[in-house]
C-alpha cells in the first residue's frame, strides 16, 4: 500500500516538474487584482466537461460569475492528475476535481497543498451500462463477467469497488475489470465488442442506448449513496492570499445551485445547451432528468466532515489511503457558509 502511495506521489511530482519546466520561462505570477473592466480574471481547469456539472455551467451562462466581479476562463484537464498539476503550476487558480486528488498531495509532503472549498456533487455520476436489456438488475449479475472499468486510485473505479464490496463481490476473485482503456474511450470499445457491461459517465450511457448498443441498468450514484464526488480546491496560499476571489466564485456558484434546484430538467437544459453544442437539447435533457430524479446535487456547497470522512473509508478499502489525513487541514467550509446567507 505504501509503495502504491509512493508510485503516485512520484509520478504527480515528475508531472509537476515537467510542467513547471515548461511554464516557468512564459508565465508570469497569476494577476488577480482585476482588469481594466474592474473583474478579476480567474482560471478554472474541470476534470472533464460534463452535464454531470450542470450547476457550474448555469453559473456561466446565467451570468453569475459576472456579478460577482469574475472574469471566468474555463479550460478542461480531461483528468484529475492534469488538473492538479494545473493548480499546483498556477497554470489554473482553481481546480474541479475528485477530493482524493487533494488528500493525495498532502499525504505526498506538499507544504503548499490544495483545500477543498466547496463540494458541488454528492452523488456519483456514471451508470451501469449491460450490452443486453436486464430487468430486476442486481449486483451478483456481474459475477464471472467482463466489465470496461476506470483507471486505479481514481473516483469512478473507486466507487465501483465500494459497490461490489457493499453487495459481497470481490472485485479481483469474482470478476475481470478492464482499466486498460483511456478514460472516455470505453463506451466506443464497448460499442466494438469488448465487454459484457461497461461503466460510463453522460453523455455516453444516454448515447449508447440511442444507439441500440447498451442499456443503463444501475446507477452507481444510487447504490453508492451520497459521496462527495466532485469539489473546488485551490492552494492554500492562494486562498489564504485572495479570499475575496474565492468568496466571489462561491457566491456565483451558489447562484448556480440554486437555480438547479428551483427549475425544470427542461429549463437547466435550455440554459446549458450553449456549453454542449454537439449534444442535442432534448438529449441533455434526458441526462439532467437522470441526474436530477437522483438527487445528484447539493442544496448548498458546504462539505461536511462526515462526507470527508466516507471518502477517506472508500479510499482505505480500494487500497490507496495509508493513513488518515485531518478534516480540518483540507476542507475548509467558511466560503460555502458564507454563501448561503
């Protein structure tokens, strides 16, 4: 387990150098004093661009961040070690990731580690998806199967795990997991033939079944229960020296939770399509009503200390987690409280 923890730290640490390498001779300390408009101008790098992420896109294109004095460029890591690579580099000022990203680098030494913010997904958001229609799915189905999985130490396999452990399933002995596919790239290799189920996140699970190729059976956010799935960290020298710039993001996101859990499937839709142009309306529509009818997202962007601590049980049962790391040191919970007054 120790030398699993030392591999990645090893490996997030040749990332950092890399691009520190490359960064250092073109880019300049990050301004965050405000522009000739009176915004500030702050970066956020996504793990992935998703409609699992409605309320940060409302938060967009309703506006929010404008209100609140942010220029806003969103740029997409596609990975959670990209992405914190980003924040580390100050490539990004923030970054929206899986919270086990953070508890990596702490455990990994950094002096200047990232802090949670404000958790935005309490549900996981990926699905079961079986190459035949099921009816009455259970678990124990996938015994003696083949199933497109995710990549080691990463959220969605993670969770996966904790489900088939919750229903007596032993992840090595009882099934083979395929990770050997980049992320984003399983649902195509499921289309080709490979695998008796996959696990895909939107909008690839609403577009294999479009396409006659795969049903949804399971959703691991239900049968996981609540996680803290997704959340916004930033350095804590970089909040520590611009807590305005993270109250402001707050508030705008805040703005966009509430308008998630006030309208329509329909009306969160119409007001995101922009972000997704290749996806058509009534399609985003049919993902946000899956993640909607399971209560995917928060009422507010506080990130309770019992959901840190479920996150760090599911880490310790997939192996990646030595020893526990304090509450206290990577959350933090006075923006997102502050943002609901």
């Amino acid at each position: 387990m120790k030398k699993f923890l030392r591999t990645k730290i090893i490996c997030l640490s040749l990332s950092f150098l890399l691009l520190a390498g490359i960064l250092a001779g073109c880019n300049a300390a990050k301004d965050t004093s405000g522009n000739a408009g009176g915004n500030v101008e702050v970066t956020l790098n996504e793990v992935a661009h998703s409609i699992f992420y409605a309320p940060l896109y409302v938060a967009i294109e309703e506006g929010y961040f404008e209100e609140e004095g942010i220029n806003l460029t969103l740029v997409t890591g596609f990975g959670a070690d990209k992405t914190m690579t980003a924040v580390l580099t100050d490539e990004a000022d923030i970054g929206f990731m899986g919270s086990e990203s953070t508890i990596y680098t702490y455990a990994g030494g950094s002096q200047d580690y990232v802090v949670n913010f404000a958790q935005l997904t309490q549900r996981a958001g990926n699905f079961l998806v079986s190459r035949e229609p099921v009816s009455d799915f259970s678990w124990d189905m996938l015994k003696g199967t083949e199933v497109l999985g995710g990549r080691a130490g990463g959220m969605p396999q993670m969770v996966f795990e904790y489900i088939l452990k919750k229903n007596n399933i032993d992840p090595k002995a009882d099934l083979s997991i395929d990770q050997s596919i980049d992320f984003g790239s399983t649902a195509a290799a499921f289309s080709g033939g490979q695998g008796d189920f996959t696990v895909e996140f939107e909008p690839h699970a609403t577009s294999l079944e479009e396409k006659g190729d795969g049903y949804v059976v399971a959703s691991l956010g239900e049968d996981s229960g609540y996680v803290p799935y997704t959340a916004f960290s930033a350095k804590k020298s970089f909040i520590e020296e611009n807590p305005e710039v993270i109250q402001s993001f707050t508030n705008a996101l805040q703005k966009g939770m509430d308008y998630v859990n006030s309208h329509s499937p329909e009306e969160i839709a119409k007001v995101i399509a922009p972000q997704f142009a290749e996806t058509p309306e009534a399609t985003i529509t049919t993902i946000i009503t899956r993640y909607y009818e399971q209560d995917t997202w928060k009422d507010n962007l506080i990130f309770e200390e019992d959901a840190f601590t479920l996150l760090q049980n599911i880490l310790e049962e997939a192996g990646e987690l030595p020893e526990r790391v304090p509450y206290e040191a990577l959350v933090t919970t006075d923006f997102a409280k502050e943002a609901t007054k």
